[in-house]
C-alpha cells in the first residue's frame, strides 16, 4: 500500500522494514526530522531474548499491535530511508515504554 501524500512517519510509531530481515523498527528521530529527511533514526525490534544485553526494552505482545513479546534493541540505533518502511504503521508505542527505550538509548550512546 502507497501512503498517502504529505505521509511521513511519526516518532514512536512501528512499521514492518526489512533490515537483516523483515522485522519492527521502532521511529526514533522527532517529526521535525522525519517529515522532511530522506532516513530516519530508529531502533530495531527482535522477538528473540537475550538475557546479556541489558540495554534491551521488553516490549509485551499487544503493545502497538506486535502478536508477540518482543524486545526494543536499543544498543543497535540506526539510520534507514523511509522509503522502506511498510506503510502502514503496525501501531504506536505508549508514552511510558517510548520513555525507557529513549533512556536505555541514551545509555547505548553515553549521553546519560
């Protein structure tokens, strides 16, 4: 499905995108940025656990419309082109979830 004109995604939302395989990415950058940038930041999801990394965010099945528990990897932030995003978004993340994976993110990066 084509988005719509004037479409650009939206900070906290999901959206299928195929990176080392199909999988959710979560939009991290801030609208600003993502309405008018040809990529945008976001940070990939995976449904495997890996009790190690510390800097992943649990994200439980429902939340935004992912069928299973899957977790935020917040250590591997990266940039992608929008055009590869599958519009349209899976769902949107709550404020609260969205606010640990940025704090988690900050710890990745060493601005915390």
């Amino acid at each position: 499905m084509q988005p719509p004109p004037g479409w650009f995604p939206r900070r906290g939302e999901i959206y299928w995108a195929s990176l080392d395989k199909l999988r959710p990415v979560l939009v991290l950058s801030v609208d600003a940025l993502n309405a008018s940038a040809f990529a945008i930041c976001i940070v990939p999801i995976t449904s495997i656990e890996h009790r190690k990394f510390t800097l992943r965010v649990p994200i439980k099945a429902g939340e935004a419309r992912l069928e299973r528990n899957c977790w935020a990897k917040c250590d591997q932030v990266t940039t992608l082109e929008k055009s590869l995003l599958q519009y349209p978004a899976l769902g949107v993340l709550s404020a609260p979830l969205l606010a640990a994976i940025q704090e988690q993110v900050k710890k990745a990066l060493g601005l915390s």
